[in-house]
C-alpha cells in the first residue's frame, strides 16, 4: 500500500488544484492521502487533514517512511522494493519534514541543479521511478 503524507502547497498553489493534480497521481496505488495542516475548504472532499506533521506521522507505520528531501542521503535505487507498503512523506517548497526524519529516511531525487519541487512533482518522479518506469 502507499501512502502519501505531504504538506498543502497553499502559498503558489490553490489546494483545490493541487488535490486535483493529486488525483493524477493515484493510478500508482496510492491508497491514502494525509495533509498537513487542516484546510477547512478540503473537509468538503473527505481527505485525511491533520493540525501538525507529528499528528500526521502518528497514524501511519514506521517501516518504509521515505522523507523525499533536497538534503536527503539516499538516491532513488535506494528506495523499499516497490512490493512492500511505504509512506512518501513530502513538505513544500517553502516548509522542510527533515527534523521529523530518522537518518537513515532522508532521501533525495538527483537533479541537475538543486531546486525545491513542489510536492506532487517530487512524488511523481519517485514514483516512476520506483515502479521502473
């Protein structure tokens, strides 16, 4: 099962948007989608919200959490086997996760410059790439 945990991109991108560019990306699998923090007009489409990244990290697994971070250590060929359950957990071009990260979480997608990706865009290249496309 993936799960996504991502902060809303509410200072470039209208949440309403931003879920529907969400949407795209659920013929991956992604059967859970938790957003960091409560937008009062999301509770109309029933999405998981939370007031805080902890809360939102407390209501899913440990095993296979994947912090796609600028910083991270890790590169995409060192991502959980695309057969196991894993937790993508993103923040936004303006807020970082890596404090609520373990060491060993804290990947990165190479590029050719460094730059903050928006959350879907991150999750999309690790998600193709994860599933060998």
């Amino acid at each position: 099962m993936i799960t996504i945990i991502s902060r809303w991109e509410k200072t470039q991108i209208p949440p309403e948007i931003e879920w529907l560019m969400w949407g795209q990306l659920k013929n991956f699998g992604i059967k859970r989608f938790i957003f960091v923090p409560i937008v009062e007009e999301m509770k109309r489409i029933n999405v998981e919200q939370y007031n805080t990244m902890e809360e939102a990290l407390s209501k899913v697994s440990t095993k296979n959490r994947v912090f796609l971070e600028p910083t991270g250590t890790k590169g995409m060929y060192d991502l959980p086997a695309a057969n196991e359950d894993v937790t993508f957990i993103l923040g936004s071009t303006s807020t970082s996760n890596v404090k609520y990260a373990k060491k060993d979480e804290l990947y990165r997608i190479n590029e050719p410059r460094m730059t903050d990706m928006h959350p879907t865009n991150a999750a999309a290249v690790a998600l193709a790439f994860w599933f060998g496309q």
